[in-house]
C-alpha cells in the first residue's frame, strides 16, 4: 500500500469519526458526552494529524500544502467547537 493512500485512509477515518460523533450528539445514547470526547479526539488525531504529516512527508515549493494545512486545522477547530455547542444546548432527537 502506497504512503500516499494510507494517508487518505487515515484522513478519511478521521471523517467518520466526526460524522459519528455527530450522530452521538444528536441521539444522545447512554455514555454520550464520554464516546462523543472520544470520536473527535479521534478526528482531531487522524484529521489534523494526518494533514500535517501530509505536508511534511510532501512539501511543496510553493508552500500551498502547509497554507493548506493551517485552514484544515482552523476549520477543524471550528468544526469541534460547534459540536461542543450543540451537544450542549440542542435538544435530543428522538
């Protein structure tokens, strides 16, 4: 297996583990907050982590990839930040 694919692997596991963290939030199962903390620890890992080990085993001239990996690591940020928000103050769906 090529470096290149295992590391699109690994970012889009990091994916999954958002869109379930997502899920966790929204049905609110029994342990939701601790699986929840755990998923994204679990996307901010394999995400951002793997956005950066991207960059730096493939860098680039024109430094698009490192530009690149800041706005990853922001949107990120973001994308957590608005989880905890709305774990915290959405109702459950039934």
């Amino acid at each position: 297996m090529s470096p290149f694919l295992r590391l699109q692997m690994m970012l889009l596991l990091g994916n999954v583990a958002f869109i379930g963290a997502w899920a966790v939030a929204l049905t609110r199962p029994a342990g939701w907050q601790w699986i929840g903390v755990l998923l994204l620890a679990f996307f901010v890992a394999l995400r951002v982590g793997g956005t950066w080990l991207r960059a730096r085993k493939f860098p680039e001239e024109a430094g698009r990839s490192r530009r690149a990996v800041i706005l990853s690591t922001a949107i990120a940020a973001l994308a957590v930040a608005l989880w905890v928000y709305t774990a915290f103050r959405a109702p459950a769906v039934p």
